[in-house]
C-alpha cells in the first residue's frame, strides 16, 4: 500500500525506495516502497507533513537517523546553523565496521564525502576545491581543481558515487569503518558536493552557497559492544 504525505506543493508525487514521513519533527521510516499523494484534507497549518524536502538525506533509507532530519542540509557542518548534538545518538564499538545508506532525493552531478570527528564537530573541514562534472577547469576558474580529496584526518571515505548525470531518489550505501577509539561525544559527517556547470565558480563560503549540503549522524564508541 503506499503511503500518503501531505499538504506541501512541489513535492509529490513521488516513489522512494525507502519513505519518511515528518510531521511536527518527528521522523516515521517507512521500510517498504510509498508514494507521497498530498491529499490537502489531511494537514493543518500548524501540523505539516512533508515528503522529503531535501536533497539527500539518510533519513530517507534505513540505517540512520540524522541529527537533524531530512530538512536542514545547507550549513555546515551538520545542515544548521549553531548546530548542537541530540538524543538520537548511535552505540557501536571502536573499529567496528557499518554501513551507511541515504537516498538523493534530488539528482545532482557530484559525490560523497564521510568524516568523522572523535569530539564534536570542529574537525571537518569543506574542500578547498571541487573537481567539475565532465569538463575541465576554466582559465583562471576559483577553487577548480582535483576535489582536494582526504584534505585532513577526519576524512575516511571521499570522492565515493560520483556521477555526472542527475539519478533522482538513487539509494547509496557505503561500509564505513570507525577509527578504533572509544569516544561519548563522536560524529560521523556524511556532504554531498554538486559538481555541476550551473553551480561554479565553487565557493562554499558565500552567503547563498549551496556547493555543498550536510548531515551528521551522533555517535558513541563504547568497548564491549
């Protein structure tokens, strides 16, 4: 049976391979294939339920929930602005291996990055520069270049599904090993940097810059698990 969203234009419809619903910030997974209709009777202005108003998100599939849902993506380096650590937070053992899948709701040119920061936050870093989809750089062309891969400890996985074409609602998974440390306040970042022609000069810092989008999941690494 598919499963009915709600009340936001633009969105529907629209067939996932794994659904979530979010109404007043609470996440509902979905496990099996849904369709979002919107019928317009089942809302009302305070109680909103919106299909996937992001771009990629882990939320979407069906190993993680993310610190901050599927709506907030755009800042660095968690998707909101003074981001702050939650309660949704994930127990594994040092070195152990898991996998990680999201879905990219709207198809960009472009790749994955996984990182993560044994203390907080602070330790990710944005590359210093993307390498464009299916063209070569420009003449003089700012912050072009080979993508600037692995550029700091904190990453571990780079430059992972690139494509140059646009696979709307495409469901990635990646088997992350987790540094052999044992942490209470560690976060495993997952950004998505867009490569496409429309997008450059790359400039991640400006105001309006939408190069890159972000999620983070929360996480604690306890020997014994």
């Amino acid at each position: 049976m598919p499963v009915h969203g709600a009340c936001v234009a633009g969105y529907g419809p629209v067939t996932f391979p794994a659904c979530s619903l979010m109404c007043n910030a609470r996440i509902a997974p979905r496990s099996r294939p849904c369709t979002f209709a919107f019928p317009p009777a089942c809302c009302s202005a305070s109680a909103r339920v919106r299909a996937a108003p992001t771009h990629f998100a882990v939320d979407l599939s069906d190993t993680h929930v993310s610190r901050h849902g599927p709506g907030e993506i755009k800042n660095p380096p968690c998707g909101r602005p003074d981001s702050e650590r939650g309660e949704k937070v994930q127990t594994y053992a040092p070195g152990q291996t898991i996998t990680v899948s999201w879905v990219e709701y709207v198809g960009h040119p472009g790749y994955y990055r996984i990182a993560f920061d044994k203390d907080g936050d602070d330790d990710f870093r944005n590359p210093a520069n993307i390498a464009p989809a299916g063209r070569s750089c420009a003449a003089g062309e700012p912050n072009c270049g080979d993508g600037d891969f692995y550029n700091n400890d904190a990453v571990l996985i780079d430059n992972f599904g690139r494509h140059d074409d646009t696979p709307s609602g495409k469901r990635y998974s990646a088997d992350v090993k987790l540094p052999d440390v044992e942490c209470e306040n560690c976060t495993l970042q997952i950004i998505q940097l867009m490569t496409e022609l429309e997008k450059s000069p790359y400039n991640p810092s400006a105001e309006d810059a939408d190069d890159i989008y972000y999620q983070c999941i929360d996480l604690k690494l306890q020997a014994g698990r």
